[in-house]
C-alpha cells in the first residue's frame, strides 16, 4: 500500500476525530501507557494504525 502524504489540515482532522472517538469509548489500536487520548491518537497516527483515510477530488 503506497503510504499517503496529508496536509496539516488533514492530520489535524485525522488526529482530532480519532482522539474523540477514543475520547467517547473507541479501541485503541496500539500498547501505550498513555491515557490521554490526544497523545494515543497522535501515537497511532505516527504508526500508521488510524483507519481513517482522506478522500480528495481531483482537479483536472
């Protein structure tokens, strides 16, 4: 799978919807000792395991 190259506007959203899923209850994907959520979901986001994608219309 070709690795994706975001934005920070895309990250900061990336980021931020996943640390309010885990906020509200979500599985984290990663061992982490950690127990805020916006420094889980930075974590995941480093390793590449938030399933959350980004889709962008082409400009032609």
């Amino acid at each position: 799978m070709k690795a994706e190259k975001y934005t920070r506007y895309e990250r900061a959203r990336i980021v931020g919807a996943r640390a309010l899923q885990i906020f509200m209850g979500a599985p984290v994907y990663i061992d982490t000792d950690s127990i805020d959520p916006l420094e889980i979901a930075l974590e995941e986001m480093k390793l590449g395991a938030i399933p959350i994608t980004v889709k962008r219309d082409h400009k032609r």
